[in-house]
C-alpha cells in the first residue's frame, strides 16, 4: 500500500524551475532515499511534501490525504526532522520536546510519557535539563530527531539529518532509523548527498539532480542502469594460463585478468555463480588467500548518469 | 482544545526565559520602585496639581479647618457660590467645593457633613484632595468625640498618639503615585513589542515556525497561542507588580477594572504592532529600533495630546497625538471611564491587526 504518493510536482520560484514534473510513491514500511547534490531541490520536495510550501503543479498525498486539501489529516501522518536545526536554544531539552508535543496535540500524562520515550530512543534522558545552547552538534541533531518522533508518526521524514555531527551522533541515527522501521513498521524518507548512508539505510530510491528525476526505484535497479556487472578479485596462489580459461569458461564471466598473484574478474550480476569458481580453484590445488565482489557503489551511478559528482 | 495546552507551554518557556522574565517583570519592578524612590521623600500628601476653589457657607468655624488641603491654588470664597461657579466655567478652576452651612454644626453632633462638588468633566486628580478632605473630616469628627468623652482632654493629645502609631499607616496610604506608575507601566508594555517582534523574527530564524508550521495545527493557532501566550504574560505579570507595590509601597489600587482593561488594551496594542514590524522587517535588529521608535514616537504625541506639561506644542501635533492609542489609555485611567475609549482602542488594534497579519508560511518563505 503506497502512503505517500507524488504526482508530476512542478516547483518555480520566479522563472526559476526548481522542481520538473517529479513523481513517485512510497509504500508503507519502507525506508526511501531521496537522493541528490546541494541544490537538486531535495529540501524544497520536502517543503512540498509537508505542506510548507505550495506546488505550482501536481498533487501529494499523505496516508490518502491531499497535502493541499486536507491538510491538517495529512499533517497527523507524519513528523519532519529538518535540514536545519529547529530547536529553542534558551530552554533545557525537556521543555524544547514539551513545546513541539504539545503542538502535536500530547498533553498531560501522555505528554510526559513521549517525552521520556523520546529522550530514551535518542539517548538525552541524562541530559534532558540542560539548556540546549549548551549541547554539542551531535546532541543537538539527535534533540531535532526527538521533537518529530514523540506522536510516533507512521511517516518519519528526515531532511539531511547527519549533516556535521560526530560518528557516535551518526551510528545513533541509523541504530534509530533502522529500529523504528524494524519494530514499529515506520515509513522513513531519508533524504542525503552522502551516498553510503543511503546504500546502509535504504531500500528504495530516488535520485534527482536539478529538479528532475534522475533515477527511481529499488537499490539495486537503479545500480543495473548503469551496469549489470560486478568485479570479483582473487587473490590466490599457482595461477596458470589453463587456470585462467578454464575459469573464462564459466557462466557469466565476461573478461579474465591475471595480474601477479591476483586475478581480475568482469562478471555478468544476473548469471555468475561463485561455486563453479570455487570448483575450478580446488581442483587446480590453488590456495585462496581473499576473495571480494565489488558491486556499482551509488556514487558511481550518479557519475555515469549526470556526469558529475555528487559533492561537486 | 490544543490552542490552551499550547498557551500554556509558551508561558512555561517565557518564565523559564531569564531574558523575557527580566524584561517583563523585573523592569515593571524596577519601575515602581523607582517612582516611589522619587517620590518618597516626602511623608506628606503630594501636593494636588489642580487649582480648587472653596465656597464657605458653613456658620461655624471647623468649615476652615479644611482649607489646609494642598492644592496647586486655593479660591476661598465666602457665601459666594456664582463667583465660584464662575471660575469654575472660566476655567480658571479644576473643582469647586462647597462647604455646607451646617458643616461645624454636624461635626459637632458626630455626624459627616456632605461637601458638594462640581466639575466640569470625571477625573482621577482630585482624588487624593477629596481623600485628604475626607480625612480631615474623620480627624474632626474623632477629636471633638474623644473630648466630649473625656478619653483625651485636649486635641493636641490625639496627635501625641498620632505622631507614634498612626504616622505610618498615613505615610503608607499616601505616598506613590499609582497613576504614575500605571502609565510607566503601559509604556514599558508597549515598549515591549520590540521585544515580542524580536522573538518572532528568532523564531522564524530558528525555524521554529517552519517547524511549528508542519505540524496538525492551523496557523492561526500557533500564531494565535504565541500572541495570547505574551498578552497573559503581560498583563499577569504587570498586574502582580501593581498588587506587590501596593503591599510594599502603599499605595492605593482605585478602579482596579479599569487598570485591567488598559493594561490588556496595551499589551494587545503591543503585540498588534510587532505583528505589523514584523511583517514589514526581516532584520530582527531594524524591527525592533523601528518598534521602540514607533513606541516612544506615540508616547510623546499621546503627551503633547493630553496638555498640561508640553502646552506650547503646535495644534496639529496635539490632534495627532490624539490618533495614539496611549491617548486614550490614559485619558481612560485619568478619567476612570471605559467608554468610548476602549472602543477607540479597540478600532486602531483592530486597524493593525489586519495591516499586520499574514499567513505563517508567508512569513516563514519570506
């Protein structure tokens, strides 16, 4: 079941076309990368999706709501983690969670409770007196993460939420991530231009680049519209030239390289198996010392589709 | 409903805001006892700055007794209530007061007299002279009832006894000036819209509104629990101050209601005004000089309106001191009415209102 749905989103600001004709769902459950460089329109998608900002054309709906028409039902869906730091810095943590629960309708006992549970989750409940001018970047990022999770939303979106924190802050967000979409079936809209943190967190994806949809689907599609292959490197002992074609000859092997005590391989994804492999090296009494598949890395689809870098 | 819950946690943080509490209470503090310290050197009644004149009918002699009220000047007339009526019409007298034929004759018979007054319009001046008129009857009435009594055998003894024990209580109830401090109060209040236009600007900076603006809420809500959260704040926190100085310093709270109405009228004033700046202003510094200039621009045209220390202003200035809404707040507490100032209040909030609201996700793209 898609609960969210993005219908031909069309964004300008002046004559400026910041958004061309994006559309996309997401499924209940998933974990969806928006993925693309400073300024592809990431943040503005967001702004739209979460009824911020208005589109110039196109239609969003939350949880079956129209974004547009019937807002505050679409809003109940979700909890929005922004890109940048919204936080009252002059007051402890505890009172900063109270005042964005209590715009999220918690009040009274319930109010307490989420806050306790929010603390808990992002690991502040030692820290939940002191004012946030005091905190560190981590700290506060992980505040920023609380403030949208206390309704416990079916939909948690996360506008580039690691950007500058500390590694210790950042294993905490994905232990999060993956924990509240593992136990509580979250929906998470994970936007970022840091390509391994989508490849760790995400299963499906959808890549832009200066308003327009660069790519879109599950992981591994998008990777296979640049290549079908992978690179396998061998490195083992007693490499003959009979070694080497008789491992061409297997299924899926496209190109073979010997280099030192290193073999090359150029296989097809679809087709190679690594037992016929394994079969040839044992009866040629070779010794394996490593052995390692390398798949297309995100990254390196966004090069070949854009021809740029993502952090260019 | 959620607009109360979220007026409460903007209260919760504002008090918790040691910015916000000092601008907020501990300036109005400041303030009282700041009058009182200027005006507490004398033990005395402050002299009235009105101009009296006393007709004296009465055919004993107590009838004088009174004229020691202090007054800025004194008529006394005898058996002459035309002249005084006179005066009173040429304006060369606030209040006229006529002492009644059988003034001595009822004091002496432990009864109160009733002083008749006329004035040309309803006015707070002249309450602390008919206090002290008031007083001075009491003192009559009490010394010729103890004398006869035989309880002290002369009046002088009474103020034996007044000068030890009574001498404080005295001083209590009449130094201050509450209707000065109530206007410094609404000034300050006014004042603070630069305050309130500052924390809105920050929290547009701080995406807090954008954040606010992404949740189940309407805007009016969040915007309207903010508003309604200072407008409490205000007018609590400025009516606790008055309450501690009338404990502490002593002065007297006449027509608490109105006070109420007109420190409400102020802070929604206030508050209407930075809605406004803001809207014009993005620059949280700019917005708040051009707030505080507005604020004290209004206060001095609202003086030069209301007369009697900048009387030598031009005539336009004064009809445009008039377009102020502190004019009328303190022609309001001056002449303890409600009607029509309020209302007039009410139309130049209502004005701003609508000059400064705007949607939150304007405010926020903007």
């Amino acid at each position: 079941m898609n609960i969210i749905e993005v219908k031909n989103v069309s964004k300008k600001f002046d004559d400026k076309i910041v958004l061309d004709n994006i559309s996309f769902t997401v499924e209940e459950g998933d974990i969806f990368g928006l993925i693309g460089p400073n300024g592809a329109g990431k943040s503005t998608l967001i702004n739209i999706m979460t009824g911020l900002l208005d589109a110039n054309n196109g239609k969003v709906t939350i949880g079956g709501y129209d974004i547009k028409k019937e807002t505050l039902k679409a809003k109940e869906f979700f909890g929005l983690v922004p890109q940048e730091l919204a936080l009252i810095e002059t007051v402890s943590a505890y009172d900063n969670l109270e005042f964005f629960g209590s715009l999220y309708g918690l009040k009274g006992k319930l109010l307490k409770e989420k806050i306790s549970y929010a603390l808990d989750v992002t690991g502040l409940n030692e820290k939940k007196k002191e004012k946030v001018k005091k905190f560190s970047g981590g700290m506060k990022r992980r505040l920023n993460l609380a403030a949208a999770i206390m309704h416990q939303p079916k939909i948690l979106i996360l506008d580039e939420p690691t950007v500058g924190i500390d590694p210790h802050s950042r294993n905490h967000i994905f232990e999060f991530i993956k924990g509240i979409n593992r136990d509580h079936n979250t929906t998470v809209i994970y936007t970022s231009h840091y390509m391994e943190e989508v490849e760790y967190l995400c299963n499906n994806l959808f890549i832009i680049d200066e308003g327009k949809e660069i790519a879109y689907g599950s992981k591994k599609n998008v990777k296979s519209m640049i290549s079908n292959n992978n690179k396998v490197n061998l490195k083992i002992e007693n490499i003959t030239n009979e070694l080497i074609d008789k491992i061409k000859s297997i299924d899926g092997v496209i190109d073979c390289e010997n280099s030192h005590d290193e073999i090359k391989l150029l296989v097809e994804d679809y087709n190679f198996k690594l037992e016929p492999l394994l079969k040839i090296l044992e009866n040629n009494h070779s010794t394996i010392r490593s052995i390692n598949v390398e798949e297309p890395n995100l990254e390196e689809v966004f090069l070949a589709l854009t021809g740029k870098k993502l952090r260019d | 409903m959620n607009l109360i819950q979220l007026i409460y946690v903007n209260i919760k943080r504002m008090l918790k805001d040691p910015l916000k509490l000092g601008l907020m209470l501990i300036m109005p503090v400041a303030v009282i006892f700041f009058v009182n310290f200027i005006d507490g050197g004398s033990n005395g009644p402050s002299p009235s700055t009105i101009d009296v004149a006393f007709n004296i009918e009465d055919s004993g002699n107590l009838g004088m007794e009174i004229l020691g009220a202090q007054t800025k000047s004194q008529w006394i007339l005898e058996n002459d209530i035309d002249m005084a009526l006179e005066l009173l019409e040429r304006n060369e007298v606030a209040i006229v007061y006529n002492i009644p034929k059988d003034f001595t004759k009822k004091i002496n018979n432990y009864q109160k007299p009733i002083i008749e007054s006329y004035k040309r319009e309803e006015g707070n001046a002249v309450i602390p002279l008919e206090m002290e008129i008031n007083n001075k009857i009491n003192e009559l009435i009490k010394e010729k009832l103890l004398v006869d009594k035989g309880v002290i055998s002369s009046k002088d003894d009474l103020y034996v006894l007044k000068a030890s024990t009574l001498f404080e209580r005295h001083r209590k109830t009449t130094t201050g000036d509450l209707h000065t401090v109530t206007m410094l109060l609404i000034y300050f209040i006014i004042l603070g819209a630069s305050t309130i236009g500052t924390e809105l600007i920050e929290f547009k900076k701080k995406n807090i509104i954008s954040r606010a603006v992404t949740t189940p809420n309407k805007t009016a809500t969040i915007l309207g629990s903010i508003a309604l959260s200072l407008l409490i704040f205000q007018v609590a926190s400025n009516l606790i101050v008055l309450l501690l100085g009338q404990k502490f310093i002593g002065y007297n709270i006449i027509n608490l209601h109105i006070i109420v109405v007109n420190l409400i009228l102020s802070s929604l004033f206030s508050i209407t005004l930075s809605l406004a700046m803001t809207r014009i202003f993005n620059n949280e510094s700019i917005g708040s000089l051009i707030t505080a200039l507005v604020a004290m621009l209004t206060l001095f045209l609202s003086m030069f309106a209301y007369g009697g220390i900048y009387d030598n202003a031009p005539q336009f200035i004064k009809n445009l001191g008039k377009f102020t809404p502190q004019y009328w707040i303190f022609d309001s507490l001056e002449k303890s009415i409600l009607f029509p100032n309020t209302f007039i209040v009410l139309l130049m909030i209502l004005a701003l209102f609508t000059a400064g609201s705007y949607k939150l996700k304007d405010f926020v793209r903007k």
